[in-house]
C-alpha cells in the first residue's frame, strides 16, 4: 500500500511542497539571525522575527509540515551547538596549552598555579575532583541503590507513594542551598569536633555531594529496577527463590545497565557539582600532603570550584587555564557517557545471549 492510497493526489502534493516551503524560509530566516548576531547583533532582532512569522504563518497553513520542521530544527540544532561549545572550549584554551603544552596537565612542583608567573598546572584541582568524586559516591553509589531496592522491591504501596515525591524534592533543592547547610553545619562540625586548620575539607564537601547525588542514583536506578518484566520475577518465585535471592539473582542482573547508568549519572553530577564546593572548600591549588589526605588545608579545590572562584578576576593566559579546567570537564563527562553506552550495550548483548 502506498503512501499516497486513500489522499486525493493533489492534497498529498501541496503536503509536501508545504514542508518545502517552510523548511526553506525557517532556515533562510534561522541563518540570517545567526548571521546578524555575529556580525551585526543590534539588528538580530529582525530575521528572529521573520522566523517567527513563518513559523505563524505554517501553522495556520501547513500545521504538520510546520511541526515536522521545527522538529527538525530543534534536532539540529542541539547537535550544531555541541559541536559550538566544543570549538569555543577548545579555541579558547588553546593559548594555554601552547603556553604550558602538557605541563599544564602533568606538572607538579612546590609552585602549581600562579597567574601572575603565568604558571598554570590543573593537576591539584583534577586531583581534589577525583577525591571529592570518590567520597561522594561511597556514598551515593552504596545508599542510592539500596534505596532504590527497597522503594521498587520492599517498600509497601504507601510508604513508596511518600517517598518517591520525597526523593524529587531533593533532586530540586538547588546546590547553593545544599553548600550553605554544608558551611553552616559540616564545616562548622568539622572543625569543631575534629579541630581542623581550617574551615573546610575535601571530605564535608565529598560528604554533600553524596548527599546531592543520591536522589539522582535512587530516581533512575528505581526506574531501571522497576524496567525487569515480573514474569522473570514470578519465574523465579515460582522455582522456589526467597524474594532476597530472586533480587541478587534475577532483578539485579537484569537491571544492571539502567543501574550502572544511574551511578554513571551520579558520578556526573559529582563531577560537575560547582556551588557547593565553591562555598565549602578554603580554595588552595596545592596537591595533598599525604595524597590522599582530606581533611587538611592543602588540595583543597576542584575543577569547578577554579572556575567559580577566579573566573571574575581572569584576563589573558588566566582565563585560557580557566577554559582548559573547562575543556578537562567536558572531556571527562564525555567519558562517562561513553562508559555508561559501553556497559549498557555489554548488558543487553550478554542478557540477549549474544556471544
């Protein structure tokens, strides 16, 4: 059967020739106010509103052809401003690795980050991500897929009605509030009970993260755990498993991709977790003493945090090492993603039976 069986010919044709028209004139109009926007920003104001009438204009004339271009243009355009925000990372801390060349990646002295010896070295700051990234998924990792078992496999109906809608509440506090209560009571405790030199440690701010991490890790490990078809579930009741062993044994396995991806994101968010750790940490580019010491007054900074905190006084070779840290994030987050693609098709190839 066609896809012109049941249409009058004609209408099929005007269908068509509408997509045409208004894809045509949405992206005249789209790169003309790009265009304008680079080169003449006073009159970008103008082509946006010729995009606008001719998006007016389709849906009353071409509705569906109108919804299909937008659509698209939509589509596109997220993929066209990736591959800007890549460039412009890129094209920016460009004049620092010129400066630096690998030193900048891999330098380690007495002296690792001075702007004004135009000496610049993100190794304490990836250093102090990875640790903070570390703690905060012992703890999100571990308690987020706990929780997730008991609100999809243990809790009754009510208890989970009360506490799904509690885990988005604090999905959606805002980081700013997360590192003032941080400031206010880990630090505070902190330096009062374990009389620390100063106020603040890599540990309290991997502490809060964890914290802000683990509704994330719970939202979308529940959703993978509750993903497993209950036949698999009753199959294994029904062969005689507790319900403990039919979770390690049958819900677990089965759900393993969506809940590698659910500790993935947690990393993620870790990772690029900025306005707590800016409150929270005393902001020294120095790396550790012992490495993998978090509680004292060295080392304490992030990629994020180095951002957040010079960016207001950068100028020159400043800010390019600013924009490197930044280019370091993005490469990293990549990373994960593509981590979390590898392990989920491994999983589906390995539950399809696939050699």
């Amino acid at each position: 059967m066609s896809a012109t069986d049941g249409l009058p010919f004609g209408r099929f044709e005007q269908f068509d020739a509408g997509t045409k028209r208004i894809g045509v004139a949405s992206a005249v109009t789209i790169l003309a106010t790009v265009a304008a926007f680079l080169v003449l920003p006073a009159v970008t104001i103008y082509p946006l509103l010729g995009f606008l009438a001719v998006i007016a204009y389709g849906w009353v004339v071409y509705q569906e052809a109108t919804a299909k271009v937008v659509m698209a243009l939509m589509t596109v355009s997220t993929v066209v401003i990736l591959g800007l925000i890549t460039v412009y990372l890129l094209v920016q801390s460009f004049p620092v690795f010129r400066l630096m060349g690998l030193d900048l990646l891999t330098h380690v002295g007495e002296t690792m980050w001075s702007p004004s010896r135009e000496l610049f070295s993100l190794v304490p700051m990836m250093w102090g991500t990875f640790l903070t990234t570390i703690l905060a998924m012992c703890i999100a990792g571990p308690l987020g897929i706990s929780g997730a078992l008991f609100v999809s496999e243990i809790a009754p109906r009510w208890a989970r009605e009360v506490i799904k809608p509690a885990i988005e509440v604090l999905a959606g506090i805002p980081s700013i509030v997360y590192g003032f209560l941080g400031f206010v009571i880990v630090n505070d405790y902190m330096m009062r009970e374990l009389s620390l030199p100063t106020y603040g440690s890599l540990f309290g701010a991997g502490l809060v993260i964890g914290l802000m991490a683990l509704p994330t890790v719970v939202s979308v490990a529940e959703d993978a755990l509750d993903a497993v078809p209950d036949d698999m579930k009753d199959g294994s009741i029904a062969l005689g498993a507790t319900g403990w062993q039919t979770i390690t044994s049958v819900t677990l396995p089965a759900a393993f991709s969506g809940v590698s991806a659910a500790v993935i994101l947690g990393v993620g968010r870790a990772v690029g977790e900025t306005m707590a750790v800016t409150v929270m940490l005393a902001h020294t580019q120095t790396l550790p003493d012992p490495l993998y010491d978090v509680f004292g007054p060295k080392g304490q900074e992030t990629l994020t945090s180095l951002i957040a905190s010079q960016y207001g006084i950068a100028s020159g070779y400043h800010m390019n090492a600013l924009f490197a840290a930044g280019v370091v994030l993005f490469v990293t987050v990549l990373a994960l993603s593509l981590g979390s693609l590898y392990v989920e098709a491994r999983m589906r190839q390995k539950l399809g039976g696939e050699a």
